[in-house]
C-alpha cells in the first residue's frame, strides 16, 4: 500500500547551491513560504533578517549554501546551510541547518527550526535530506562534504524520522518550553488565572494589588515608530536585571543580537509579525516584551523587567499574565515561553512541548569517528 508513496519520495534529491543575494532570495523564499506550513523561524521575517545581520558579516570565513529538495524542476523544500571546520585540519567538517555553526553567532537562538518544506511534502523533503546524509549525495564529497548535520530547536520528530531512514541522529540537548492552549474557559484574566496552581495564582494577584497603587497597569503595544524607543527601554531594563542577577548583561553581551534584534523588529513589527508590549503604571514601565505573532499563535523571546524592592511585586509574572489575558481576548490559538529555563515559565505555562537539538552523522564508519573527535574536542575546550 506504501510503495507508491515510497517511490513519489524517491524522486526527491537534495542540491546546495551558492547563496543567492537576499533581494534575489526573497521572492523564491516567500513564494514557497506561501504554500508550506513554516514557523515563525523558517519564515523570510526571521531567515531575512539573520542572513542580513548574522551570516553576511560572516561570509569571508564561513561558507554558507541554499540547500534545495527537488522534485524535477520544482523545488519542494529550502534551508540555509552553513560549513564550517572544526580545530584540527583532518577533522571533517560539520554543516548546520538555519544556523552558522558558531556559539556567537547562534545565541540569537532559533527555535522551531527545520525545513521550509511546501505543504504535503514534509516527509519527502526529510527522506530526501536523510538520503543525502546516508549515502552519497552532496555530503559525502566536494565542497559541502561533512561529518554530521546540526539541527537547533527542532522537533524531536525530526529526529525519529532521521533515525528511521538510517541516520544516527542523537540528541545533545533538550528543552520543555511551556505554552498556554486557548480555549473558551481561558481567554481573560480570571479564566487564565483559573488554570494556574493557588501559589501563582496568588502572586499574580498580589502583584497586580501592588503595582495598582498608583493606578492599575495596563498594556501599550508600540507602533512601527515608537518600536526603537521600546527596545531601548527592554534594552536598559533587561541589562539592569542580569547585571543585578547575574553580573553580566544577559542576551545583549551576545555580538550582534542587538543589530539583528533591531532589524527584525523593524521589519515585523509594521507587518504585525512582531510586537513591543510594554507593561505601565501611570508613573513607571513595569516590563517590555519582545514578542513574535505567527499564524494565530504569540512566541515570547525577550524581556526585559523593572526591578523592586519590595519582593512581593513580581513584574514578569504580572507583565506576562497581562500580556497572555491579553492575546486570549483577542483570539489568540497560543501564547509559547520557548525553550530556557525559568521557573516562572513553569508556573504560567498549562501545557509542554519538547525541542531538541541534535546531531545527524552523515553514514559510515569515517564521519562517526570524526563527529566523535569533534565533540571530545569542544567538551575539553569548555573545561
């Protein structure tokens, strides 16, 4: 009953082709962004934005491509790929999916990643990509020749269809990122506080009581031109809380995610993909979220908290009820914390989803030995 199926996908090869310029990118990207199903990281909004900020000060020292799952003439499925060789010079080299290879870099950190792969054909486009790793397609020689393939934040799925088509894929990390489901039941601010455990519940509640004494805080999106001026000010607040928490600035002591932060908002938030939500009472912001708006859905990927004395006033967990009740009134399907640690993300979130982040060894003896290298390598460069 499968062999027609099976057959179909055989049909499907994978090619990486030079990097075109992004304005000459953009059409073909968004034309089958069209008709796929991507996440907010796999659309042009975020991949636009990385290539322009993050891969093209890079290009000198790294060698990136556009990876394409073909079907004949017709392209099924896009990704961006980087190479880039790791220490000694008889190590093979490791290719990474969306991203560059590189920590620095990719502390902007992507999450629900994989292919852009045209509606229907998923699966294919991954049977593709496996076929590619397992036998002797682009990985195996010539300038994209690789020990493994890197996959950041992506579903653990992936994985499983990797490992089913014979490509050991092992997973070097996992995250449990809580969201929130909407329904009828929890689309205000009772409904939503309804779900949650009586301790959060009653810190919510307490804060709110707090921060009211000067008048109830309330929500501001910021429009395209008060977004800068909004960033600036998550900017100061979230540099003020890591330095006070961690000593050091948090996500903006990362090279370039300010520049690419920027850029991304400039370009999402007139197009409603992205948005600044400040959390104010009438003398003071209590928090600014930088959030992503995808297909009915909100991601939260950066805070930034004012700081009190008085530990009773929670702001992020007073900013982010606000912000969730908010999106539930407006018809939202779904409110992510996305993957990091925090308790209160457990304490908001009603539901967990997994992401993995996983190495794909490209079949045969030679690249495991050297994928193995590769990571005794970098564990003994982290001590």
């Amino acid at each position: 009953m499968r062999r027609p199926e099976w057959g179909r996908r055989l049909t499907f090869a994978v090619r990486i082709v030079p990097l075109p310029p992004t304005d000459r990118l953009e059409p073909a990207w968004r034309n089958l962004e069209a008709r796929a199903e991507p996440s907010f990281f796999t659309s042009w909004f975020w991949i636009g934005s990385w290539l322009d900020r993050i891969v093209a000060p890079q290009l000198p020292g790294l060698r990136a491509g556009l990876l394409e799952v073909v079907e004949g003439a017709a392209i099924r499925a896009m990704a961006v790929v980087c190479r880039r060789r790791r220490g000694w010079p008889w190590l093979g080299a490791t290719v990474a999916l969306n991203q560059t290879g590189d920590p620095g870099d990719d502390a902007i950190w992507i999450e629900y990643n994989g292919l852009l792969a045209e509606r229907g054909h998923e699966a294919a486009a991954w049977d593709a990509l496996a076929r590619a790793l397992s036998g002797s397609g682009v990985f195996a020689a010539g300038p994209w020749r690789a020990a493994e393939l890197r996959l950041a934040g992506v579903s653990p799925a992936v994985a499983a269809a990797l490992n089913a088509a014979g490509v050991h894929t092992r997973a070097t990390s996992r995250e449990t990122c809580p969201w929130i489901a909407f329904g009828p039941a929890n689309r205000d601010l009772h409904g939503y506080l309804a779900t949650l455990s009586a301790n959060s519940r009653r810190q919510i509640r307490r804060a709110l009581e707090l921060l009211s004494a000067s008048g109830p805080p309330r929500l501001e999106r910021a429009t395209p031109g008060e977004a800068s001026a909004a960033f600036d000010e998550l900017k100061d607040l979230h540099i003020a809380m890591w330095r006070a928490r961690a000593g050091h600035d948090g996500a903006f002591g990362h090279r370039r995610f300010e520049d690419f932060s920027r850029t991304l908002i400039a370009r999402g938030v007139p197009a409603g993909a992205v948005e600044l939500v400040r959390v104010r009472t009438p003398d003071q912001t209590v928090g600014v979220l930088l959030n992503f708006v995808h297909r009915g859905h909100v991601y939260n990927y950066q805070t930034g908290f004012r700081r009190y004395d008085d530990n009773r006033i929670k702001p992020g967990l007073a900013s982010h009820a606000l912000c969730i009740a908010d999106h539930g009134a407006r018809g939202a399907a779904g409110y992510h914390f996305m993957g990091g640690g925090g308790r209160y993300k457990d304490s908001l979130g009603t539901s967990v989803e997994p992401l993995i982040w996983a190495r794909a060894v490209r079949h045969g003896l030679l690249s495991r030995l050297e994928t193995l290298a590769m990571t005794i390598r970098e564990m003994s460069s982290r001590r």
